[in-house]
C-alpha cells in the first residue's frame, strides 16, 4: 500500500486531496481487491479524482458491503462547514475541503487551517488511531459521533459513522429518481428569456429547453396539497427555495432590449446575445410566451455542460445536466425599461440608462446549476433526509432526486441513459453505461 503523508498544522498541498477523500469509502479501484473474477463493481460516489484514495481502499477492505453505496463518499469521514460561521455555506465536504486550496477571502471565520479541521468525528478518530486497516479496527467499537451507535454498527447499517443524525433504526426518506431519458419524454418547453446577473460582467438572453418543474412534479404522482414549496440543490449543497406560487403558475413575460448589441466591443458592452433570436420577439417589447419554472436540459439546442469543480479555482462551473430556471418574477424594478438588463454592480457607472439597479430582480443567482436534488417541503417527521450535501454521482447519471413530502420511492426512466457524463476512467467504465460511451476526464476546474 502507498504509505500514507505526514500531517502538521500546516500541511503541503497534494495533487489530490487524500485525506479530503478520506474515506471516500469505496472505490471501483478498492472493489476490485476483494471481487471475485466476473463480479460487477459498483461504482464509486466519490467525486472524479478521489477513485483511488488509500483510505478509501483500506475501509472497503474492511467494509466491503459499503461498495457503491451512499457510504461511498467523502462524507464518511469528511464534514462541511459548521453552521454560525463564515464557511458554513460551503455544506458539501469537497468544498469546504477545498478551501483549504482556494480559500474564500470573504470568510474569516469557520475557515479549516489544516485537513484535521475538515475531518468529522469518525474521521477524526480513524486519522488519530493510524490511518491504515487496523486503525478501522481499533475504532469499531466507538461511537465517534455520540448518537449511541458504535461505529462499526452503524457503518453495516449503512448509515454514517461520523454523523448524529444518522442513526441506525431511522427510515431513510423515500425517493423518485428520474434519469434523462425519462425526463425527456415529460412535455417539452423552450424558453427564450433574460438571464439577469448581479456581480457578473455580462446579462445573458438564452434559448432555453427543458420541462416545467411543475410537469415533474406530477409525473412522480407528488400530491401538492400540504406543500410548502420546494428546495432545489446543486451537487455541492448550493440550494434556492421556490415557493408553490412559482411552481403552480407562470411567471409574467420578460421583455426584450436590442440597444445594448450595438455597444458590444467597447466598455460599455454587458449583454450577451444568441445566434436566433425566435421569432416574434421585438425590440422593446415583451416576449410573446410567459415563462415556467423549467428544469433545463439544453441551452441554444445542445445539451447543457455538466457541471464541475473548477480546476485552479474550485468553483462550480458548467450548467448541467440540468439547471433551474427561474424567469424575473418582478419585471418592474425600473418603469422607465421594465425587465431590462443592467450592468454588473461592480460595473463603472455610464448614466446610459443600463447601468446597475438593485431594484431590479437579478434572476441568474436564482437558476441553480447542476440541479440534481429536489426537496418537497416539508420533511416527513421521522425520516433521514437524502444526501444532498454530495450530489455528484447524480451529476454523472444524468439524474435528478426527489424527496420529501408527499414522496413515494420509485424510479422513472434508466441509468443506461447516463452514457453522456461517464465517471469512470477507460479501464473503469461502469458496466452500467452505454457501450461505445465516451470515458470521463478530470474536473473542469
């Protein structure tokens, strides 16, 4: 085995967050330690890169009914940031991790100095007693996270060791998973529509394709009454909640400004534009189609880039496979250009008519990128939430969770269908892809 590095309050930085994936129990690499010739290996759910951490080897070798499932991730062992502080946005463990990396100089406090800060308590115990199989051993018997469960029994049970709200014994909550191809035969909605920003340099108008949230809804059977409205996540835990108002009905139609095209190449340009403009849309005027909440898998046609760490920032990038869309609710922040584009608020300022407006409603922070879990709220007393702090084996599948109220499990649709963003390396294919699929390459960021 690869000896394991030397930790100091101050560790180097290594090409691979080793102990970020620490226990990202379970990789296809590990599965094929202990299978038997012809076995199918369950593929991992760690994030790309992390397939072949040492620790994840030594706790499927100790573990090995953990392979492929929702222990087969960095959140065995890892935390995210603790509620109270500055960092406690970043719930997904990859990203908190990650600060390490690429700090956020906005956060002062809740900040991990050294990747023990980035453990939870079974992780902690499990880096403490050694790091290595026998340290498995040692821990088995304690119960890291004080929920009356030792770890051992809680790891058999499928649930974490290193987590008090999830305990042996609690229902998981039920689930509707819809893959790709399944979602694609709900009736199909494009959208061309303005994408207003609030920091970033350009507004988008966008060609969108996708289906209504509310057509989702129905298709998993999820009666609505007692709802409270939803929350929709990213795969790094990123979440917006959408109000039943905004599921039930359409939003007004968005208007449409030329102008700005004319000042593209100087300073002052901040709108970007698509190659068609649909037809019927006219300078000045509203869109002909009011807009839905829409799950969007296409963007000007083609379907959208699935999204990613970014390499050199650790920032989520790309769309895909699937993004919210939420349309300008109030179109009327400024009367004199109602639904207008403006520049960026960090933008100079032009006395042009487009600079920037808070009244405005900067409808982009609100379409969540890589939407992959949705919850109907309120949660079922009683039951242990799905694990939406790691959405990325989703992201992979082409599919989209759903849970909550009202929620019974089922599946629509396959996982054959996630041929497009395979996980695996050529020599790791999962069996369950589409053959001929192209092999997945590292994070984008």
């Amino acid at each position: 085995m690869i000896p394991f590095p030397n930790f100091s309050e101050n560790p180097p930085i290594r090409k691979r967050f080793i102990l970020a994936a620490a226990c990202a129990v379970v990789l296809v690499a590990a599965a094929a330690l202990i299978a038997k010739p012809g076995d199918q290996r369950a593929a991992s759910r760690s994030y790309v890169g992390h397939e072949k951490d040492d620790d994840s080897q030594a706790i499927l070798l100790r573990y090995p009914q953990a392979a492929g499932t929702r222990l087969d991730d960095c959140q065995t062992c890892d935390r995210g940031g603790t509620s109270g502080t500055d960092a406690e946005r970043e719930y997904s463990p990859c990203s908190f991790c990650h600060l390490l990396v690429y700090p956020n100089a906005r956060y002062k406090t809740g900040v991990p100095k050294n990747y023990e800060d980035t453990l939870n308590p079974f992780g902690l115990a499990y880096k403490r007693a050694g790091r290595n199989f026998e340290a498995l051993t040692a821990v088995a018997g304690l119960d890291s996270d004080g929920d009356g469960t030792a770890n051992a029994a809680e790891i058999e049970a499928l649930r974490y060791p290193g987590d008090p709200a999830s305990r042996p014994g609690q229902p998981l909550a039920p689930t509707i998973r819809f893959f790709w191809d399944a979602l694609h035969k709900l009736p199909e909605r494009r959208q061309f529509l303005l994408m207003n920003t609030t920091k970033e340099a350009a507004d988008d108008y966008v060609n969108y394709t996708g289906v209504a949230l509310l057509d989702v809804l129905k298709a998993a059977g999820i009666d609505l009454q007692g709802a409270g409205g939803v929350t929709v996540f990213a795969p790094d835990g990123y979440s917006i909640d959408v109000t039943l108002d905004d599921i039930l009905r359409p939003f007004p139609q968005g208007y449409f400004y030329a102008e700005p095209k004319a000042l593209a190449g100087s300073e002052r340009a901040f709108v970007k534009y698509p190659d068609r403009i649909p037809s019927g849309v006219t300078d000045g005027q509203k869109i002909p189609t009011a807009p839905w909440l829409l799950l969007a898998f296409e963007r000007e046609g083609k379907p959208l880039d699935p999204s990613s760490y970014e390499k050199g920032t650790g920032r989520l990038t790309g769309e895909g496979p699937f993004r919210l869309i939420k349309p300008q609710r109030d179109p009327e922040g400024d009367p004199t250009k109602p639904g207008r584009p403006d520049r960026s608020m960090k933008s100079k300022t032009y006395g042009d008519g487009w600079d920037f407006n808070p009244a405005i409603d900067h409808n982009a922070g609100a379409c969540v990128r890589g939407a992959c879990v949705i919850r109907v709220n309120p949660m079922p007393a009683g039951v242990e939430e799905y694990d939406w702090k790691n959405g990325w084996p989703l992201i992979a599948d082409r599919a989209v969770v759903i849970y909550g109220h009202g929620v019974k499990g089922r599946a629509f649709g396959s996982p054959l269908a996630r041929g497009l963003y395979p996980r695996a390396s050529t020599a790791e294919v999962d069996p369950r892809a589409k053959p001929g699929a192209p092999a997945a390459v590292g994070p984008k960021r």
